[in-house]
C-alpha cells in the first residue's frame, strides 16, 4: 500500500476531530504489520467496498473515547460508554471515513468509474486484542491529539 | 430484521465447517432477535457488507473450535487462538462463508452486495457492539465447542 492512500485518512481525521473543537493534532511514523495488537480499550472498525477494498480501524483509550464523545456533544460530561457513547464512536469513526473517501481518495483514483460504498461500524472492546483486518497488509498510525492517542489502522487491498 | 436473512448464512456455515475443517454443527433452535452488545466466546471474525443494504455478519467461536479448525485445515498444533495462522483459519473460513451466502441472497434477492475483508480478532474480555442495527443470532454446538452466527442488517 502506498503512502498517498494513507494520508487521506489522516486528513480526515485531522479535519473530523479539529472541527469537534480538538487541538494539538499530530501524526507519528507509519508503521507496517500483517497483524495489528491493540492494548487499548475500544476499536472502531469499518469496512470499504468497491474499487477500494480494505478496513479500516480507529482504536482509543476508554478515557480517550470519553472525551471524544464529550467533544462532538458540546462538551456533555461522559461517564462511561453507553450504547449512545458508541453510537457517537461509531459515528465519528464514518465521517472520518466518509470524509477521506469523498475528499481525497476518490481524486486518487480518477479515471476509474467510483463506487464506493462504506459498511456499517462495528465497536470491540476489551483488552489485548490481536487483529487482522487484511490478508495484504496494515499500515498502522498513531495520532497524537489534545485528548489522548488515536490510533489509525489501515488495511486496503491495493 | 428478516429471519429469512441468516438462512443462507446458516447453511453455509455447517457446510463449509463439515468441508473444510470436517467439524459438524448442529444448531441449538431458531434465530432470536439478539442485543446489541455480543460478549465473545474467544475468538471472533465479523465480515461487512453494502449494497442496496448494509450490514455485517458475525461468527463467534470457542477458543477451542477455533484451535481445531486450525488444526483440521493445517495439520499442526496451536495453543493459543492469537497465533497468527489461527486467526488466519478463522478469517479466511468466514470469507468462504460469506461469499457463498451472498451470492444466494444477490440470486435471490437482487441486493447486489460485496463484500468488505473479513476481520478477525482474539482478545480477553471482548465485547462487540454494533450501534443502532438490529442483529438475529443463532446458536449453534459441536463437538469442541459451541458457535455463534449473528447477521446484523441496517437500511442503506
């Protein structure tokens, strides 16, 4: 996978999150891996269909996912992470993806006939996980933000 | 939902498992309206769909079943279902599952659905949540271990 099909995804976020009053974004190395381990509380994981193919996981903290919520409910306290908490994970976890595959990919990929199509969230929690969301490769991102870390996890079939 | 949706998802499983991994599943009873929240057996692969609907289909497995299936398909021993050829087994084995039940529901229905890439994953505690969308489970035994399919569809 190459490097121009990641950064419409950090783009994405960068603009999801920045609008929900977030600060301070910045993006670590990419890192490559066949499968991904997340010791971290929640991942949000969707998938991509058409002549893009792949998934796409988003994973944070609990204490990160709290404020996220907070954050995109004008900064409603959140205690724990109720069925609309992940509603709201589930949510934002789209509209980055949402985002990326309007704005960027799709300029990406012209010349081709675009049909893309994003598949419904899906939210696991736990701890110690270890994932694969592609038989081809993960790319791996960890971003920096005023809330904490959100990992970025990128499987595309390209 | 439509009960009438895990039918094919159903069938393909006790095929493909009695095929390819030579374990027999047997179904505890009808599909019921499950919740939102899926507490995993051990280790779980969840593949999406979009089409004229979206949705995702589940399946859910004893951390043994997984070890014998692997072992079946491979012909070696693994101790821990978060080997990497484990999950493998687990992931590629839904990605036949799926396919076959979609293409039933696309001859049958016209829903033209494709199919994301299956994810699998293994972890201690794990609970899987799909907001906002209805899921029908069924159960299901074998002689390792018990099994769950879920499909869960939404409106697109």
């Amino acid at each position: 996978m190459e490097d121009k099909y990641i950064s419409p995804f950090l783009e994405a976020l960068k603009n999801v999150i920045s609008q929900f009053g977030v600060t301070d974004i910045r993006f670590g190395k990419p890192e490559r891996k066949e499968t991904m381990h997340v010791d971290t509380d929640i991942t949000a994981v969707l998938g991509l269909v058409g002549n893009l193919r792949g998934n796409v996981a988003y994973s944070m903290s609990s204490e990160t996912a709290k404020k996220t919520v907070s954050a995109m409910m004008y900064g409603m306290p959140v205690e724990e992470i109720d069925s609309i908490a992940r509603s709201a994970i589930g949510e934002m976890a789209n509209m980055i993806t949402g985002n990326a595959i309007s704005s960027s990919l799709s300029l990406l990929l012209s010349g081709e006939k675009t049909t893309f199509d994003i598949t419904p969230p899906s939210i696991i929690f736990g701890k110690d996980i270890y994932f694969i969301i592609s038989s081809i490769e993960t790319v791996s991102v960890p971003v920096d933000t005023s809330i904490g870390r959100i990992e970025v996890n990128i499987g595309l079939e390209i | 939902m439509d009960m009438r949706m895990t039918v094919p998802f159903v069938e393909a499983l006790q095929d493909i498992f009695k095929q390819m991994a030579m374990i027999e599943v047997q179904t505890d009873g009808d599909p019921f309206n499950d919740n939102e929240e899926v507490h995993s057996y051990g280790v779980s692969s969840i593949i999406t769909f979009a089409g004229k609907i979206k949705g995702r289909f589940l399946i859910d497995l004893d951390t043994q079943v997984a070890l014998q299936a692997a072992k079946n398909i491979t012909g070696s021993s693994y101790d821990s279902p978060k080997e990497q050829m484990v999950l493998a087994v687990v992931s590629e084995m839904n990605n036949i599952i799926s396919g076959n039940a979609i293409t039933k529901l696309n001859n049958e229905y016209g829903l033209s659905l494709r199919l994301a890439p299956p994810i699998v994953f293994a972890g201690t505690d794990v609970v899987i949540s799909i907001p906002k969308v209805a899921s029908a489970s069924v159960t299901c035994t074998t002689a390792c271990g018990k099994l769950k399919a879920s499909v869960a569809i939404s409106k697109a």
